[in-house]
C-alpha cells in the first residue's frame, strides 16, 4: 500500500513552555487522522504522521501555518512517500520504505525546513526545487500571516471577506496578509504537487 510519512520536529521548542504549542500542534494532527495509528508525538517535540499523498503537502503546510503562529517557533518536516508492509497500532512502529524515505529526508534537511522523498526521482527534483523557493517566503511568515493562512487552509470554501469576518479583520488585512504570504502562487504548488501525485 502507498501511503506519506511526514516526520518533523519543532525549531526551538524550548523557548516556549509546551503547554502552548503542544495543544496547537495535536489540534493540526488531529485534523488528518487519529492519534496513535495516524500520527504520534514522541521525545517531547518530534511527530510522525500517515496522510494519503495527494494531501501530504497540504498537511505539511498546515502545520507550518499552525506552528508560526508562536513568534519563535517552526516546524521541520519531511515527506516520504512508499509502501507501507507492516501496520502497528502504533504508526512510530509502523515500517515500510514510505518511513524510510521520511527518515532519511528528515536526516538530510540542512536549511531546508520541508522537503520531499518519494520512489519518483523527477517528482522529488521537481518539488523540491518549488519548497526551495516557496521557502524563502514561508519560513518569513510572522505570527500573524500564519494564523490567517492556517485559516484560510482549515476553510478553503471562503471568501477573502468571509475569511475577514470570521478573524475579525478588515477584508484588505486579509487580502494584504494572503498576497506577502505568497499565498496563491503556494497553492499552486500544492496543487500541481497533488496532479504530479495523483498521476503516479
């Protein structure tokens, strides 16, 4: 069975009690499975989570968005893509070359904080040189540019002047907030990465 392993971890966790982000972070995971066969938390600030492919991206920049919205903190994260040959009630003691290709992209993230390995070469190249340059704008995300892409994620089916009212914020905040974050050109990527998906 194909299946995508994101494992990540959380940048500079101790800067911030736990207690804030922690709850953050298993509210993100919560939204694509359930805990401890689809995703688990382990050592303190690392995590594992089992999306389909075609969602991985999205998840992935999900829990980004979610995790930015601490001003110190981000998530770095890797998506392997393969089989997986044994299930565990427990996804960390789950195996399958899908948990090998996140581990071993997770080990070679050096300044990247997302990447993709997948039994696709020309998939992972192509992808990878988008994060690459989607990057340079996500990882400038401040606290309040992430919270407002984790909404606009979480709700796709709103209006920029929905989205505005549901955050209690003028629609031009909104519409500012989304073009900075690049907001448009990402989901773009992300859907040209779910067609390169979905195509295998």
């Amino acid at each position: 069975m194909i299946t995508s392993i994101i494992t990540g971890d959380i940048m500079n966790s101790r800067k911030i009690p736990d207690s804030r982000w922690l709850k953050t972070l298993k509210s993100a995971l919560n939204r694509y499975g359930q805990e401890p066969l689809s995703w688990e938390i382990y050592r303190g600030d690392s995590f594992q989570l089992e999306v389909k492919p075609p969602e991985a991206l999205q998840a992935a920049l999900f829990i980004k968005a979610s995790i930015k919205h601490y001003k110190q903190l981000d998530a770095r994260m890797a998506i392997g893509i393969g089989e997986k040959n044994f299930e565990a009630s427990k996804i960390t003691e789950s195996n399958g070359s899908a948990f090998i290709h996140s581990g071993e992209c997770f080990e070679n993230l050096k300044k990247q904080t997302l990447a993709i390995q997948s039994p696709w070469l020309e998939v992972d190249q192509e992808i990878n040189l988008y994060l690459d340059l989607a990057l340079l704008t996500i990882d400038n995300w401040t606290s309040n540019i992430s919270f407002i892409i984790k909404t606009a994620i979480e709700y796709p089916e709103l209006t920029q002047g929905e989205l505005a009212k549901r955050l209690n914020r003028t629609q031009s905040t909104i519409s500012e907030s989304l073009n900075r974050a690049g907001f448009e050109e990402i989901m773009r990527m992300e859907k040209r990465y779910r067609e390169l998906i979905e195509n295998k």
